[in-house]
C-alpha cells in the first residue's frame, strides 16, 4: 500500500503542473487613468534638499490620487528663469498650478494669465505679501508663517541669553519668504536692542563661509547667527567648528536635513524652524485634486509651520528625515 501511494504522488505533482501551465494567466491590474495633470512650479532646485522633500510629498500624493504631477524648478536660483519656466508650465495646459510667490511682481502677469484662463493657481512655500487687494488672487496658501517664524527664531535665541550682536544670514536676496524670515528676526532682536544686520552669502558653499568670515572679522563681538535654510547652515556650521565659536555663537536655521539634525546634536545648532514641507508638496496636489473633482477648498490659508526642532525631540524626527519626509 505504501509503494502505491510514492508511485501516485509525482502523478498528482504532474498534472497539477500542466493544469497550472495551461490555466491564463491572471491579468494585470490596470492602472488607474489620470484624470489630471497638476505642475509645481518653485524657486528651488531638485539638487536643494529641502525641496526634494516637497518633491517627495508632491510623488507620494500623485500615486494616492489618479493625477500627474509634475516639477518645475531652476538649477539656480533665478526669478527670470523660475518666470520662464512658469510660462512653460502655463503654455502645457494643466488642470491645477501650486507656485512659490518667491517675487510677487516678476510672477504676476503670468499667474493672472493663468488664473484668467481658469487654470487653479495656489500658493506654497512663499506668498505673495501685498495687501488683498493688490496681492495675486490665487485660491490659498499652504506653508508657513515667515516673518513669524524669524520673530520665533530671535525669541529662542533671546530666552537663552541676550546676544551682544546677531546677524541673519541669508542666501537668496530678494526671495520674499526669505526676507521676511530675516525681518522677523531683526524685529525681534531690535526689540531687545539688540544690534543685528542681513548678510548676503549667497548659494555657493565655499563663497558662503568666506562671507560669514569676513563679517565676525569686522564684528567680533557678533554672539548670535541665523541661517535661512540647508543652503546656509552648512556654510555656518562649518564656519563656527573651523574657529572655535561653537557654544560661543548662537547659530539657529529652518527647515531640516542630515547635516541640520547633525548640527543639533552635536551642539552647533540649538534649534532649526521645521515648516513641514513634505505637507507643501503632497497638500498642494491632494487640494488641487479636490477642488478639481468635487470643488473642495479649505476655506483660509494653510499653515504648515513654524514649529522648532531642538535635542529634545531631535531623536523623534530623526527617521522621518532619512526617509525624506521631514
């Protein structure tokens, strides 16, 4: 009985085969059709590792939707070419615009072109300032708080020790978001009297640290130090180790990468403004799908910061930064 049950089994095993073989093949999932096209279009390079983390949350919200997303952003900051390549994306027709208001005046004939031919415009990252009645009639904001943020920054650093002198570091001139980060902090710090000025470092790393040593050269006494974003706080961080102002100097940034986190616990940084920018890019699509399909809006701007990071909770969203969502 036994050998007669070893004998059937490679029979059973065969035939199961060949029925396997011959049965059709499960066909695969179709994927879902696009039902719209939504462009991005922002100040900042895919190189800027703040802004593939907004290009991160654009993807992942491209891939929850049934949408094409697609970003616009020059190599180098430039508002003629962030101009150009609006007018790129407007020339493609979208069904949706998300754009960063980084120079009001330079994006205001092609964005109310746009808006004139009923293509929904937002706004993230940086909004336009003007008064109501001046300002681009984009449908709503979706980012931070700029000034506020630099009048939060100025406020920390204040709670620490009043600094005998503080300078803001800034590496686009002329970016709105980025001057009023700027003016937030001098208004700050002037209402402590504190002295404080606005330094152009520009986007170029060595150029950056050679600007920053020559500024505490002429102002030794300078004991706080803002940056604006990754752009500078590497520069700063490696300016303040390479002289020994570590623990001398105040140094506190927005926005989060690895070299920030970095900073922060080894003690350079005491802090970095988070403005959640992963929400900019995924918000910016899941709000244009929206309101495209159903005709939802959020009924006032959205703010996505600001919010501090520092070595009490610098562990929390250490994880989330290596997976390219803070």
């Amino acid at each position: 009985m036994i050998r007669v049950v070893r004998r059937w089994i490679p029979l059973f095993l065969i035939l199961g085969l060949l029925l396997g073989a011959c049965a059709p093949a499960t066909p695969a999932a179709t994927p879902p059709k696009k039902e719209f096209t939504f462009y991005i279009v922002s100040h900042g390079g895919p190189a800027d590792p703040f802004w593939g983390v907004v290009i991160k949350g654009m993807n992942d919200a491209a891939k929850v939707y049934p949408v094409e997303a697609k970003y616009f952003g020059p190599e180098k900051f430039s508002v003629q070419e962030l101009v150009n390549l609006l007018n790129s994306a407007i020339a493609a027709k979208p069904d949706g615009l998300a754009v960063t208001i980084t120079d009001p005046k330079a994006l205001d004939e092609p964005l109310r072109r746009a808006i004139q031919q009923g293509i929904p415009v937002v706004a993230i990252n940086v909004a336009d300032p003007r008064p109501e009645g001046e300002r681009i009639p984009y449908m709503f904001y979706i980012g931070m708080d700029e000034y506020l943020g630099g009048l939060r920054a100025a406020q920390r650093m204040l709670a620490v020790r009043t600094p005998t002198r503080a300078v803001c570091a800034i590496h686009e001139v002329g970016h709105v978001g980025l001057e009023a980060r700027c003016q937030g902090f001098l208004d700050g710090m002037k209402g402590k009297n504190v002295p404080v000025e606005k330094l152009d470092i520009g986007t170029d790393p060595t150029k950056a640290v050679e600007a920053l040593k020559a500024y505490f050269t002429r102002n030794p006494d300078t004991d706080a130090l803002l940056t604006l974003g990754p752009l500078g706080t590497d520069p700063a961080v490696k300016f303040l180790k390479e002289n020994n102002l570590v623990g001398k100097v105040l140094h506190g940034t927005f926005d989060l990468h690895p070299g920030t986190l970095s900073a922060i616990k080894e003690g350079v940084t005491l802090f970095a403004i988070d403005q959640q920018q992963y929400l900019q890019g995924y918000m910016a699509i899941t709000w244009l799908y929206l309101y495209k399909k159903y005709g939802l809006r959020p009924a006032n701007d959205v703010l996505t910061g600001p919010g501090f990071v520092d070595k009490d909770n610098v562990s929390l969203v250490e994880a989330l930064i290596k997976q390219g969502i803070r």
